[in-house]
C-alpha cells in the first residue's frame, strides 16, 4: 500500500470527527471548588552493584518550577558519594541529583528524599477561561521545536495535515489528534518500560502499539506539526487512583514511571491531556475491558483525560535529548529514570536490578 493512500484511509475517522459527523465529547469539567493539595514524599534509593572505575548517578527530581496543580517541597540526600549536587537544564526545566564515587568505591550507594504537593487538574474549555494566561512567546516557541525522535516534518507533518484538515481553532485542532490518538493505537504490554517515543518509525512502520512515551509523544508531535505548541511531562505515578485502579501505583514505584502530555491553548494556558491512560485503562481496568472504547469506563477515562489529569503522579521535567553531567555516553531521549554509568558503560535504566534501584513514595501530612 502506497504511504499516500494509507494516511487518507487511516485519517478518515479523524476527518469525520473533527468535521462534525460523530459527535464530540464533553469537555473534562474543571476541578471542584474544593480541591485540596496532597502533600507526598519520594525516595530513590540507588545502590551501583559490581562497580568498575568511576561511578557517576543522575536521578531526577520534582518539577523546579512551581504550577498551579504542583509545588516543589525540596530534595535532600545522604550516601557516600564523593560528589553530590543539583544539576540543572533550564531549557526543559530538567532538575537532577549528580553522584560521583572514585573507582576505589566498591559500594556506591546514594538515597534522595524529595517532598512535593499536588492537586487534581481540570480544564473546561467549552467555557471562557476564568482568567486569561499568557505564556512567553520564548516558552512557547521551544515547544514547536522538533527532537531527535519528535520530528515535525516528513510522515508527520503530512499526518497532522490529514487529521486537522478543515479544522479551524488550535483546541479543536488538538482534540483531533487526541481522538485519533485514541482510535487508532493500543497499548502494548510487550514494550519495555515507557517505550521509547520513536514517532516516525510509528508512522512509517503502521505499528500503533507502545506505552505512555511513545503515544503520548505521538500526541505532542503532531501538535507541533499542527503548529501548536506542546510537550511531554515525564514522571512517575506516586499513590492509588481513585477513578481507576489501573492508573495508580504508591509503595514501591520503582517501575511506575509514567509520562503525560500537554498543549497551549491561548487564554487557557497549558491544558492536560493522556491519550495513552485511555488505553491503559481498556487493556488493564479490571482485567481488560472487552467492549474496548465502547466500555463506560473507557467512555469516562476518555472524557477526562482530554482536559484533566488526576494528581496522583509526581512530574519531573518536560526533557527531550537530556546530556548528562560528566557522562561519557550518548544524551537520553527523555529523563524519566535513573541512569548509572560505570567504566564499562551505562546501566540499563529499565531494568532496576541492574544496578539496584528502588523508588516508594507515601502520602504525608503537615
């Protein structure tokens, strides 16, 4: 099947909906007016088994600028690291803890505390913002840029086109993508970790399963090919849900990283979307739900999750193409995991045991 002729035929649905001709869902309602802060600690405890040569760490840490849904509390950290420090990169607002031991250690071992409040997000945007929000030409330019795996040219650009066609507003343009987003992909169980956000390769290859990194940054990229703004949100899931079991995690979150996205919308400011969480929710709420998009559950994570984010989940930084302090490997993708590096080389992230990492966090008071 000729590229050209595949994209017409697997945009169709996308078409009709932006159009008008399947009827649109309501818009995710903002939060109550009652909508308390919950206070959370998270530790990262990371021990370098089998060390070889100089040992180096890098763990992210909270968000280091403070929104209206997240606060920072601080990090703090004990270990027997010869170099410990924050390290920053303010161009994807990317917070870091460095850890350096000398080839003589023989034990590495670092532990992080980081403290930080969250509240539920919601934004209605089926009704005029309450209060307008502007953001910086600079911030919002940055996001229209594209990455090593988000480029914004190519099978992308000409995706975007195909789904936003006769679609006048940026917001409708954006809940376009999210609908064909979650109409036209699945989630993946076999991928490792988060996945890896590989957009063009998706595109080309047909292949629309992956996890929260690759569907998530397939709803950022064609955003910024669509000529809005948006990013990923990369973090971890840090207490229980309470709408839907299969999007919460507390105690040990060492493998429950999980990234989420946004788009600018003018007036509104940064508006929370999570094309990839629908999709979890019909391959793993209850054991699988077998009437898919159709389930009532389905219906509801869908619903709110274009316009909201329940704050159960801990943000680190919109980081893409991340260069590490001092390291001597190739820059990540994205910065959502631990990472060590050894004179053999770096550890493999997605796999805790490789060099004995462990992440809990727990809800606290005062």
């Amino acid at each position: 099947m000729q590229r050209r002729t595949f994209l017409k035929s697997s945009l169709a649905a996308s078409a009709s909906l932006a159009l008008g001709v399947a009827p649109r869902l309501v818009r995710a309602a903002e939060p109550r007016a009652a909508n308390p802060w919950r206070k959370f600690e998270a530790v990262t405890r990371i021990e370098v088994t089998n060390p070889t040569g100089v040992t180096r760490v890098w763990v992210p840490v909270p968000l280091l600028t403070d929104t209206d849904y997240f606060k920072r509390g601080g990090d703090t950290w004990t270990g027997n690291a010869t170099v410990t420090r924050v390290a920053k990169d303010p161009k994807y607002d990317v917070g870091l803890v460095y850890a350096e031991w000398p080839a003589a250690e023989k034990a590495p071992v670092v532990e992080i505390t980081s403290r930080f409040a969250t509240r539920d997000r919601g934004v209605d945007l089926a009704k005029p913002p309450v209060k307008a929000v502007r953001e910086d030409r600079a911030v919002l330019a940055r996001y229209l840029e594209p990455t090593k795996l988000l480029p914004t040219d190519g099978i992308v650009l000409e995706t975007a086109q195909g789904i936003t066609q006769g679609v006048a507003s940026d917001t409708d343009k954006a809940q376009a993508i999210y609908e064909w987003i979650v109409e036209n992909t699945f989630r993946d169980p076999k991928v490792r970790g988060c996945g890896l956000g590989d957009i063009k390769t998706m595109l080309e290859t047909r292949y629309f399963g992956g996890k929260c990194a690759d569907l998530n940054a397939l709803f950022v990229g064609l955003a910024r090919a669509a000529k809005i703004p948006a990013r990923d949100v990369y973090g971890v899931r840090c207490a229980e849900s309470a709408e839907f079991k299969s999007l919460g995690k507390g105690g040990d979150i060492s493998k429950a990283q999980h990234c989420r996205a946004e788009f600018y919308a003018d007036g509104y400011g940064w508006v929370p979307v999570d094309p990839a969480d629908v999709r979890k929710v019909i391959l793993e709420e209850g054991g699988g739900l077998p009437d898919g998009l159709a389930d009532p559950k389905a219906q509801r994570a869908r619903t709110k999750l274009f316009g909201g984010w329940e704050m159960n989940w801990l943000a680190y930084n919109y980081g893409h193409d991340v260069r590490l302090l001092n390291s001597a490997g190739a820059p990540v993708p994205f910065l959502m995991y631990p990472q060590a590096e050894t004179a053999e080389g770096r550890k493999d992230s997605l796999d805790p045991a490789s060099f004995k990492y462990q992440i809990t966090s727990r809800e606290v008071s005062g």
